[in-house]
C-alpha cells in the first residue's frame, strides 16, 4: 500500500464520510508510540506523527516504523481498516525531526 511514498496519512474520515471519533484520536493513537524523554516529558515517536491536514485530524506515519516496528506499523494499519478510516500517501520527502518528535520509534 501506497510502496512510492515514504509516509503514510490515516485520515480521521470513515469510509462514509464522516469524522472520527473522539476528536483526539489522532494524539491517543500517537500517545502508544511515545517515550518519555531524559527531561520526563513525553514525546512522540519521529515514525509517528498527528497532524491537521485537510481540516481533519490525522496520523503520519514514516514508512520506517515498518523496519523498525513490524508489529506497530501492522497494527496501526489494522487500527485504520477496524474504524474504516481513509489513507492516503503522505509528503514525498520525510519530515524533519522536531524536539516534540524526535523520540525514538
């Protein structure tokens, strides 16, 4: 799914058109994957990104999370396909890590 691009989006959009709920989906999600960091302050992972796209809520997802984590990446993908959520290919190039993601993955 989407192999030409480096990230993957999970809309917060169901099949039907509708938004997803609860409305911080996108950070809870994105929550499994932080890490406190040195300083006690959580972070999330630099695979693993919400963010407002389209006027919706979404997850970025850095392909790398299917190296690093297997298991993860699968059950994010199978998390969007349970809510029928849409995807789309993300930004062709990765983004760069900021201090509120640079966690590991």
């Amino acid at each position: 799914m989407f192999n030409d691009a480096p990230e993957i989006v999970i809309k917060g959009i169901t099949g039907h058109g509708e938004p997803f709920r609860p409305g911080d989906w996108a950070e809870r999600l994105s929550s499994v994957f932080s890490v406190l960091s040195e300083s006690g302050h959580l972070e999330y992972s630099p695979c693993l990104e919400p963010i407002f796209a389209g006027g919706n809520h979404c997850v970025a997802v850095d392909r790398a999370l299917e190296t690093v984590n297997p298991q993860g990446f699968a059950l994010l993908l199978q998390f969007a396909r349970d809510n029928r959520l849409r995807m789309r290919p993300g930004r062709r190039v990765r983004r760069p890590e900021t201090p509120a993601t640079g966690g590991p993955p």
